[in-house]
C-alpha cells in the first residue's frame, strides 16, 4: 500500500488551497468526508473580499491574498476571480458615535472610503428607507469572489501536481505504528508520514481521534436568505449594505437579494440547517431598513464559521506531536485569505519557516501557532 508523504484531512477552502502548495514538493491526499468538495463552509460563503474583516491580522492575510485573487496564474481560472461591488455602511441614530469610529478605521487602509449623505446613499440602494438611516458611508474596496472557481483552481492545481483527492473518505479513525498514520476511512485505509488538520468545523475531533488535545475550536451558525426584489430595480450596480454594528447586511447575489442576520450561534460541528428564529431575524432586518416587504423567501441555508478563543486562525505543528499540523480555525475569511494562509502554511510545514515577505508585513509564526491555546 502507498505511504503517503502527508494526508490532509478536508476538502474545503483550507485544504484545497494547502494541497496546490504542497503536492509538487510532497506526495499527498487529499481526504474529503462528502460526496462534493466544498460541501461545508466553503460552499456556503457569502462570497465577499473586503480587508475590512474582523481583526488586523486577517487584514493583513486580505492584503497579502489581494494580489492572487485580482491577477491569478495562468492558467488558475477562466474567469475573474474578484469583481467590484463596493460596501455601503449604515447606522441609524443611536449608532452614529460607532460609524465614526468604524469609518476612522476604514479610511486608515482603504483611502477612497468616504462619508455619504441620506440621500446618496438612497441613489446607490434606492429601496433604503430615509427614517432608519442617520449616516452611512461607502468603502469601494470590497469584490464579489468566484468562490467556485478559486476552490476549483486550487484542486487542479494540486491535481497537475500530483495530488490524489479522495471524496466520501470520513476518517473514523487514526492509528500510528512507526512513525506512518493509519487513517481508517470510508473507502478504506490510508498511510501517510504526516497528517494536516484542515477539517474546518470538525478539527478538534479529529485532533481527539488522533490522540491529541483539542484546541477549543468552535463552530459558529451563520444564516442567509435569498429574496426577490421587484423588477424596476437593478441590483447589478448595487454596492453590499452592512450595518455598522453588524445586525445585519444584505447584497446582491444572483439577480436576487442576499440576507444575513450576522448570527454567530455556536454549534456542534454539523451539516448546518438555518434555524426558523434567524431566518425571521433576517426578514424583520430588511423590511426595516428597507421598503421592500419580504412576501417569499426565495432560499435559506445556513454554514459553520469556526473560531478559536482569540478569533486567529491555527497554522502550524501540534505541540505534542511535530507530524501533526492544523491548518483551521479560519472563523470565515477562509476564501479570502486563501492566498497568503495557504502559502504561509506550505512555508512552516515544507521548511519550517513561514516565506519572508509575509513576515515584513507584520505576520509572526506565533500568531497562528498552536501553542498559544494547548493548555
């Protein structure tokens, strides 16, 4: 039986992305539970680039990813993986003292964000209600991704170099007899020196089925609904709506209205289902900011978005064991800091340092490492 050089456990965004790094320097699997790479989170994005994402390190993988993402290599995809859509931020009264602050931090990254009245804001998105805004202002760096085709353009990748992925292969269990893993899946046994931990919302228990500590990686249930909006509106040309204090936002996604409550419910790792409570709280969100009246809800679903206690991402060799390697706990940005996490994982893991022009844009080893949570 072959031995791999490593297995990397799950096909998502993470994994894909590892695996189009490594594969021409080690032999490896790739091993996905579903039917379908991309099942989980990756597929259920909301499929947005912005820097503007939960902290200033994810920043800084956003502006270290920007590049890939807006002039891939030849060859990655057939279509632009990145299009202009732009981000309008509302408030209403009560919280205008945050939009100032939130623009203050905007503007200090991406300089052509700048303040907008009710009434252009109103131009941009004509079904925006006058009484429930008191300021907004726009952010044009943000883009629409082709979630597809980047998870796609890393697995032919990984594929021209060698990969072997492996779909409806769960790992069930994980043995290790001299120095080689025994990974028991669906389809059978697999051996490899190394495993990398690229299981999403599953990475604490496969962590546990390789006789290991889990890392306090939690799974987080967002929801989103699709709604029709009438026909006189053009919603092509229309920037993403988020409220400043993230109740909500709303964006076009395929001649439709997209719409999420923002809910972050913790969850046991799962195939998530949007709850009924979140897909009321996302239709009671649009009819008040808005005049459209949410009469159908055209599709709702619901993805796990995992975080570790400090809401960083888990890069890096298990404190307990140097041949295990996580690569999770990406709390959402996973597509959009693809790029830059997937390369400074290849540098740890193929030569034990991350590469050097992430390092002098502000990254360390110790941000991501693992050690920082094992107890």
């Amino acid at each position: 039986m072959e031995i791999f050089d490593v297995a990397v456990v799950g096909g998502g965004i993470a994994g894909a992305s590892f695996a189009y790094r490594v594969a021409g320097h080690r032999s490896l699997v790739l091993l996905e539970a579903e039917a379908q790479v991309g099942y989980h989170s990756t597929g259920r994005s909301a499929a947005e680039f912005s820097r503007q994402f939960q902290n200033e390190t994810t920043g800084l993988l956003a502006d270290a990813s920007y590049g890939f993402l807006a002039n891939p290599p030849q060859g990655f995809a057939e279509v632009p993986l990145l299009i202009p859509r732009g981000n309008l931020v509302i408030a209403s009264e009560e919280r205008l003292p945050k939009l100032d602050a939130a623009f203050r931090e905007v503007i200090a990254t991406s300089s052509e964000s700048r303040p907008v009245s009710i009434e252009e804001a109103i131009a941009m998105v004509p079904f925006l209600r006058p009484d429930y805004m008191a300021g907004a202002f726009y952010d044009p760096a943000c883009w629409d991704m082709e979630v597809e085709s980047i998870l796609q353009g890393y697995l032919r990748g990984a594929r021209r170099n060698g990969a072997d992925i492996r779909t409806g292969s769960t790992v069930s269990a994980i043995e290790r007899d001299g120095g080689i893993y025994r990974l028991e899946t669906l389809q059978g046994p697999v051996l490899a020196r190394r495993i990398v931990n690229a299981a999403g919302a599953w990475a604490d228990r496969l962590a546990v089925l390789a006789g290991l500590e889990p890392l306090g990686i939690v799974p987080h249930r967002r929801t989103a609904i699709t709604v029709d909006v009438p026909a006189d509106y053009d919603l092509a040309p229309m920037p993403g709506v988020n409220e400043v204090g993230e109740d909500f936002y709303f964006k076009p996604e395929a001649g439709k209205l997209m719409v999420s409550p923002a809910d972050a419910t913790p969850s046991d790792p799962c195939d998530a289902q949007p709850e009924d409570i979140d897909v009321a709280y996302a239709a009671h969100f649009l009819e008040q900011s808005t005049t459209l009246p949410v009469k159908t809800i055209s599709h709702k679903w619901a993805g796990l978005r995992s975080f570790t206690a400090d809401k960083l991402q888990v890069v890096g060799f298990d404190r307990n064991d140097p041949d295990f390697f996580w690569l999770a706990g990406q709390g959402g940005s996973g597509i959009l800091t693809s790029p830059a996490l997937s390369e400074w994982a290849a540098g740890l893991f193929l030569v034990d340092e991350p590469p050097e022009h992430l390092v002098r844009g502000g990254l360390t080893p110790e941000l991501f490492s693992p050690l920082r949570l094992a107890s």
